[in-house]
C-alpha cells in the first residue's frame, strides 16, 4: 500500500475509473447484443433506433477514452453493414 497521500488519492481515483468503465462497456456490449437480436429478427425501426443509441454511446466511451477511436468506427461500421442489409 503506498504512503504518500497523493498515491493513495491516485489508487482510489483509478479504482472508481476502472468501476465506471466496466459500466460503460457492460451496457455498449448489451446494447450491440440486443441490437443483434433486433437485426435477426427482422424488426426494422427497432433495430435503426437501437443502432443510433449505440452510436452516441460508443462515441460518449471514445471521448472518455473507454474505446480506441477505430475500434468504435470498426464497431459501428460492422453493425451498420448487417443493418443495411436487413433494410434491403
């Protein structure tokens, strides 16, 4: 355990980072889960609204530094690929 005061404030500010951003990932995964499901059972509107809340959330955890910049536009791209040719 550190001794230094300014060490034990850095270990407690990064345990609460580490806690929330396991949150933000947690909800980004189960909303590109259910969008999956969305987008497998042809269900149109559903999935396009789903789609657009994933995308601000994705962006929200790129600002944050949650996710890499490509890995989110990799992410988006993918999904927006499946949704297309369900609109089709």
């Amino acid at each position: 355990m550190a001794n230094i005061k300014s060490a034990k404030k850095r270990i407690l500010q990064s345990q609460k980072k580490t806690e929330f951003n396991k949150f933000r990932k947690t909800r980004i995964r189960s909303v590109i889960k259910s969008l999956n499901i969305l987008i497998s059972n042809k269900k149109k509107d559903d999935s396009r609204k789903s789609f657009l809340a994933l995308e601000s959330e994705l962006s929200k955890a790129v600002s944050k530094g949650v996710y890499k910049k490509n890995t989110a536009s990799r992410i988006v791209s993918r999904l927006s690929q499946k949704l297309k040719l369900l609109v089709k």
